[in-house]
C-alpha cells in the first residue's frame, strides 16, 4: 500500500506514469511492461484490500496503457509509445522470460479487470491479446509462460465470492 501510493504521488503526473525515481522523479516515460506490472499490482491490492481506489486506478492505468501501446491492428501490446524520440520502430516482446512480456501481462490484467467490472469490451480485448500470441503460443509455448497463464485464466470458469453485510458488524468481519 505504501508503495502504491508513492508510485501514485511522485510517479504519476499529468495522467501518464514516469518510468524512475531518484532524489525524485525522472523525465523517462514509463513503457507498457511499467504500466501492466503496476496494474496487476493494483489488482492485488484490490483483492487483498477490496479498496475501491485501487481498482478505480488500475482501470485508469488500463486506458492509458491501452492509448499509448495497443496495436490496434493486430492485438497485443507494443514496449514503446509511438514517437518516442530514441525508438526507430515500435516492438511487441513475445517472451515470458524474468520479466514477463507486456501482452502477457496485459491479458491476465484485463481478464482480471472484465471479471471484475463486468465488461464485454475489456474481456474482448483480453481475448484479442491472447489471440496475438496464436503463432507463438503453437511453435514455442514454452516462450509465453505468463500468456498460457491467461489463456488457462480464459478458459476457466470465474470463481466470484461475494460478502455482503454491515462492513464494521463482528460478523461480516469474520467472513472478511
């Protein structure tokens, strides 16, 4: 909790996500694997928490996320915004190695993120990702370990548990 909120206050400025912090934040924008680990982070908060403000966040980060590096061509996630200065073409990782691939990332999120909000266009989008990652996921799937997580994730049935009650009383309390 505290390091979302650190992230929120001094690496989050004008509605887009600064990439590092050092005696404060640096002038680095932050690329889609930033975006999708920190979402999935938010998403945990959320289950572990169930503070509103995390979820209300993660959906934000989404849309940002989903503005500056969906293909919307060909599904998936590209690493980069486009123009980024430094970049001479746009690439979209294909392996889950230590740090999993955004799309990978991208598609447990917004798996996540449907179940959660209960929207067809974000489940169509999660299906869309995956969908990118056909051909790889069939020559090699040992390369997506991540996205054959939300491919498992999008073949399953959700498991949902809800508590409802007076969120102080002793009793939903011990249900918590």
């Amino acid at each position: 909790q505290r390091s979302a909120h650190f992230i929120r206050e001094q690496l989050w400025r004008d509605g887009a996500l600064i990439r590092s912090f050092r005696h404060g934040p640096a002038n680095i924008a932050a690329f889609a694997d930033d975006y999708a680990a920190l979402i999935g982070g938010l998403l945990d908060l959320y289950e572990a928490d169930f503070d509103t403000a995390w979820l209300s966040w993660a959906i934000e980060l989404q849309a940002k996320m989903d503005a500056l590096f969906l293909d919307k061509e060909h599904g998936g996630y590209f690493q980069t915004a486009p123009g980024a200065a430094d970049i001479l073409f746009r690439s979209k990782e294909d392996y889950d190695g230590a740090e999993p691939a955004p799309g990978s990332l991208a598609a447990g999120n917004l798996l996540r993120l449907a179940q959660l909000t209960g929207s067809a266009e974000l489940r169509e989008r999660a299906d869309r990702t995956i969908a990118s990652a056909a051909d790889q996921l069939a020559q090699l799937p040992s390369a997506m370990t991540q996205m054959l997580c939300a491919v498992d994730a999008s073949l399953s049935k959700p498991r949902q548990i809800v508590i409802a009650g007076d969120p102080v009383a002793a009793d939903t309390q011990a249900l918590l």
